[in-house]
C-alpha cells in the first residue's frame, strides 16, 4: 500500500513539474508546486460546494439538530473538513515534502494556519470594505494576495518547517 501511495505522489509531482518550464525564469518549483496545490483544492472546493449545495442539500435549510443554518453556510460546513484534509495532504506530500516533523503536529500547526487565514479574511475585509470604503470584490482581491503570503510562509516556515 505504501508504494501505491508513493506512485500517487511521484504522478502529481510530475504531473506538475512537467508544466512548470514557461515559469522557470519567474518563480521558483517549490511555489509553483504550492500554487498549483492551492488553485487544485480551491477548485475542489467549488466544484464539492457547487454538488453539496444543488444536489445533496437540494438548496434547503441543512438542519443539524442542535442548529440549522442557511443552504449556503450549511454547505460551506460540510464541504470545508473535506478541502481542509486535501489541502493538508496536497501541502505535507507535494509542496512541503522536506519536513521532519511529525505528522499530528504539522495537522495541528496547519489547523493554526487556516484558522489565522480565516481571521485574516475576516480582519481585512471588515477593514477595507466598512472602513475603508472599498468595494467587496477588490477587496476580497487584496485580501487573498495577504492570506496567500500569509499561508505560504507559514506553512513553509511553521507548519512544515524542514
């Protein structure tokens, strides 16, 4: 099983660096490799929500029992534990191979890391839009580009720290 699992990385890697040489000059593998992983989850996270919400949840109110919440914010809590492992395992498998530390830890540290990209989100767009003035959609803009570096550095540096 352990080598299936292997095969499965080594394909994804190669997958990706085989369209990496147009940005060699530009960026660096190991970002690219990050990028790549991230735009992949993000777009699983669309195409789950996009089903979750049409087709499993039927676009109703999800009723948990202790609490029910809107068909959006309901299939936002059912699709995020799912692109929250994929992104885990996208990170500690294909960007941040390099890491001797153990994996509960780096699970634990990768929860800091998207739980300070949520404030992150929250602190930014409150600031730009509400006080600020700006627009919603350049300021999502501008608030991505923070959460980007954010994450890419202290996953790099925290979470999967070689």
């Amino acid at each position: 099983m352990h080598n299936f699992f292997k095969k499965i990385q080594q394909s994804i890697i190669s997958l990706i660096d085989f369209f990496y040489p147009p940005f060699k000059k530009i960026i660096p593998i190991n970002i690219f490799r990050y990028g790549v992983c991230g735009v992949s989850n993000m777009v699983l996270d669309w195409v789950l929500y996009f089903i979750v919400f049409h087709f499993v949840v039927n676009e109703q109110v999800v009723d948990f029992k202790i609490i029910a919440f809107t068909p959006h914010i309901g299939t936002m809590f059912i699709t995020f534990p799912i692109t929250f492992i994929t992104g885990f395992l996208l990170s500690k498998y294909i960007s941040f191979r390099g890491s001797s530390i153990v994996s509960k830890v780096q699970f634990f540290r990768y929860a800091l890391v998207v739980f300070g990209c949520i404030l992150i989100n929250y602190v930014c767009l409150k600031l730009f839009v509400e006080v600020c003035g700006f627009f919603p959609t350049p300021s999502k803009m501008l608030t991505t580009l923070f959460t980007v570096l954010f994450s890419y550095f202290s996953q790099k540096n925290f979470t999967f720290k070689s």
